[in-house]
C-alpha cells in the first residue's frame, strides 16, 4: 500500500516539533517556535492545537507555553517496558550500583550520538549531571568513546571530519591522539575518561555484545573526581567487565 505524499509530510512536521523540545528548552512560547521551525504563526498554531487534542502537546494556562503532552509520557514508559536491552540490563547496573556507590549508566550510540537510555542513580548527595535521553558526542567521555572505538574506520573518519570541539579542559581534539587513544581501547577492552565532559567527573566503561558478537551497548560507572583514585578505577573496569559480560550472556551472546 502507497502512503500518500501528505501524510509523510505530517509525519516528519510531527518529529520536527517534537524534536525542538528538549531538557534545555522544554517549553516554547508560539513565537520563538515559529522562528525556530520557520513556519508561519497561522499554520504552527493549527498543528499544535491538533497535537495537543491528542494529548502529544499541552499549552500551559498560566504561563501560555507549550509543553509535551502526558501521552508521550505513557508512550515513553512503553518503549522503556519493551526496550530488551534496558529490561535485561537493569538488575545488572543496580547490583554495579550496588557494589560501587557511584552512578551506572548505559549508553547506546545512535546516529553520530552517543545516547543514554538508562542510569542507575549513586545515593551520594554528589552525583553527575548525566539524565536518561542525554546525547553526548561520541568522542569525548568513557562510555562513548567506547562505543566510537568500534564502529567502522568510515564513521569514525566521518565524526572527525564533522569535528571535534572541546566539551570540557580535558577532551581529546586532536584527530590522531584520539585515534591513538581508540586503538588503546580496542586493545585492552576498556576506557577511561578524566574531566572530558564535565568538569570534576571521572568516568570508565566497558562494551556490551549482543548474541552476534557485535558491540550494542556501553555499561559505565561516573562519579565526581575526588571519589577517584587509580585503584579504584581499576577495580570499576573489573567490575564493568564483570556487568558487561553478565548482560551479554543474558542477551544470549556465548
């Protein structure tokens, strides 16, 4: 069955809208969402008052913004249910949490992203400033500079080509201290980040296979850097391995 030409149209104008939320900007006033998109007044006010009698959006009446809708939240509590890899993941990262005190995240890279889609929260009053949906560059931080380390040397050139702009005094710009840095890592398994996204953060993190042997995931534990010591992070890789490997095995890898 064709699908008609406008209805496609509708489809990427409801993903254009959605994706200008973010935790950044979680709320919009009609204006700066008009100059955001490009579209005339008119016509964005006509699509987002369809979107909010579907429950995807709500116009606050107070503050006259929009918001998302509570239906995305039961939406996004669904895909959190029948995501397998976070299901299947999540009793591991609670006893990692367990075992170290410090926040365990998981992290996905997704077109040219590196995404977290699960956290693991340290009950110290200290924590990272790292939510589930964060995106991140893949070149910069332990759990995704693991991930970059095993992509393809085609999209690993890609990235460096889009650039690789400082997040934090420690981020790696230079191209070929990073490719050194990424074959160390394939190398020996593990990675190891020291105020590369955020200051006084410390970070370390392992690979996840699926049942094909292919890299789908990164298990990693952060903390603030006055938590860190050599010792410990050598420990924190032991235990990452230990996590990776119990999830593979539950994702049926051999």
């Amino acid at each position: 069955m064709k699908i008609a030409s406008s209805t496609v149209k509708t489809v990427d104008r409801l993903v254009e809208v959605l994706g200008c939320f973010s935790a950044d900007q979680p709320a919009w006033t009609l204006t700066d969402l008009s100059v955001r998109l490009g579209w005339p007044k008119s016509t964005l006010h006509r699509f987002l008052v369809s979107l909010e009698m579907h429950g995807i959006l709500r116009r606050d009446p107070t503050d006259k913004l929009w918001r998302l809708g509570y239906r995305l939240v039961v939406w996004g509590q669904l895909a959190a249910d029948s995501n397998a890899l976070s299901h299947v993941a999540r009793p591991v990262m609670e006893e990692l949490g367990r075992l170290t005190g410090e926040a365990v995240i998981l992290t996905v890279y997704q077109e040219g992203q590196v995404v977290c889609i699960d956290k693991v929260e340290t009950k110290h009053l200290v924590r990272l400033a790292l939510t589930v949906g964060t995106r991140r560059p893949p070149y910069a931080g332990a759990s995704s500079k693991i991930l970059m380390a095993y992509l393809s040397e085609e999209e690993i050139a890609a990235i460096i080509e889009r650039g690789l702009s400082p997040l934090c005094k420690n981020t790696i710009t230079d191209p070929n201290v990073l490719r050194a840095e990424l074959a160390r890592i394939r190398q020996e398994g593990y990675a190891i980040s020291y105020e590369e996204t955020d200051p006084d953060s410390w970070g370390v993190a392992t690979p996840i296979c699926d049942q094909h042997g292919h890299i789908v995931a990164a298990i990693g534990i952060a903390g603030p850097t006055f938590r860190f010591t050599d010792e410990l992070s050598k420990r924190y890789v032991a235990l990452c391995h230990q996590a990776a490997q119990q999830i593979c095995a539950r994702l049926g890898s051999r």
